[in-house]
C-alpha cells in the first residue's frame, strides 16, 4: 500500500508539473516572487528554454534555473542578477521577467535582441529561403569525429555558410564566409562523400550524406566563394 501511496503521489506531482508547462503558469504568485524559494521545474520536463522557447542541445544551450520563478532557462534568458528577499537579499540568477519584477529596471535594447543579425533568425526561416540547405557534417582538424549540424547558405546573405545545430535551431551556433575559399573534391572513404574548403592554412572538411548532395554543396560554395551572388551572373560567365 506504501509503494501504490508513493507511486500515484509522484504521478500527481508530475501531472501537475506538466500541466503548469501546458498552461505556462509560474510555480509561485507574482506577489510571492522573491519573497519565496520556488519549486524548481526538473530539467527532463522540458526540452527549450521557457522563456525564449529555444531548444537545449549540448552545442548551443544550457539548462539554468531561475532562482525566483524556478523555471528552466538558457543562460541568455538568465544573465540577470537580483536579489532575493528568501534569501537574504543576496543577488541570484533570475529569468529577464522576473529581473523586470523584482527590480523594476528596463531591458536594453541590444539585451532584448531588437538588433539581431543573421545568428539569431531562426533556422527554418532562413532555409525556407536559402540557394542551398541540409544535414553534414564538419569533421575535426584530425578527420576523426566532428559536428553534424545543418548547414545553410541563404538567399539574402550568399556569401556565407551558416551551421545551425538542427533544422528548427532559432540561432545559428557559427558561420563562415565563403568569399576567397576554394573548393576541393575528395575521393571517397569507407563510404563517406568528402570535400573541402581551403584558403590558406585554414581547411574544412565536410561529410555529405550522398555523393548527389555533395556535388550540390560543392557547386553552390564554389559559386558563393567566387562572389556570385546570383545564378543569372553564373550563367553570363
């Protein structure tokens, strides 16, 4: 009976965890931030920061708490400080809301990201709009292992390669530009399709699913290298 008691206990307590991530509530009143510690969301409840809903992966984001509201944030969402009366009024890591909240200070315009560049638009609508996109993999200097993310070279910016870590990533984790590079066929290993950019010292080496999409990737950053910034220019050359 003891066991059968704990286990519908812990159902409750996780339904009601779930049901307050479905109804995007806070697990403390607006009045009792601060002044209580809060119930901490459990990290494997929830797969995105719950604030600017970007999802945690181990290339770009990781889970924090938000000591006044205790909800699971990025370290963007959480690069506040203020202080906490339950806790002495010594300043914690809190969520952009509830800095707002408890401190009454406004956000910086560069700090609410109203001037973004490129790295920040969200994946899918750069690719919604792009001369070429999809899944490889960047092979590390020793060829060994390496980052599989997608890749993304757009309409509105040509001249440049940019690696987001899936297809629905709202930030783009690096790019590179592709001006001046050129680019290297490599023969095939233990069925891998290779191929490069090199300019000077500085080599990457990527991995495309098939030899198909290689070609494709290779004919499109050896336009963008050449500064073509148009198919109708190639088509002049």
């Amino acid at each position: 009976q003891d066991a059968i008691d704990r286990k519908e206990k812990r159902s409750e307590t996780f339904k009601t965890a779930v049901h307050g991530l479905e109804m995007d509530t806070p697990a403390l009143k607006t009045e009792e931030l601060g002044r209580r510690a809060p119930q901490w969301v459990r990290d494997n409840l929830v797969t995105m920061c719950m604030r600017c809903k970007e999802p945690f992966n181990a290339i770009t984001r990781r889970r924090h708490h938000c000591r006044a509201c205790g909800y699971v944030v990025c370290a963007r969402c959480s690069d506040y400080k203020a202080e906490l009366q339950y806790d002495g009024n010594r300043p914690n890591r809190v969520c952009q809301e509830c800095f707002i909240f408890l401190t009454g200070h406004t956000v910086l315009e560069d700090r609410e990201g109203k001037h973004k560049g490129i790295l920040e638009k969200g994946a899918a609508e750069v690719s919604s709009r792009s001369l070429l996109c999809s899944f490889l993999q960047l092979l590390d200097k020793n060829g060994k292992g390496g980052t599989r993310g997608w890749f993304v070279i757009p309409q509105d910016d040509p001249l440049v390669l940019y690696i987001y870590a899936a297809p629905q990533d709202v930030r783009a984790h690096t790019s590179i530009p592709l001006l001046g590079y050129q680019v290297r066929d490599m023969p095939q290993s233990e069925s891998r399709h290779l191929f490069q950019l090199a300019q000077s010292r500085q080599v990457f080496t990527f991995v495309a699913d098939t030899e198909e999409l290689k070609q494709r990737w290779m004919k499109a950053m050896a336009r963008s290298a050449a500064g073509i910034t148009h198919p109708e220019e190639e088509e002049e050359e």
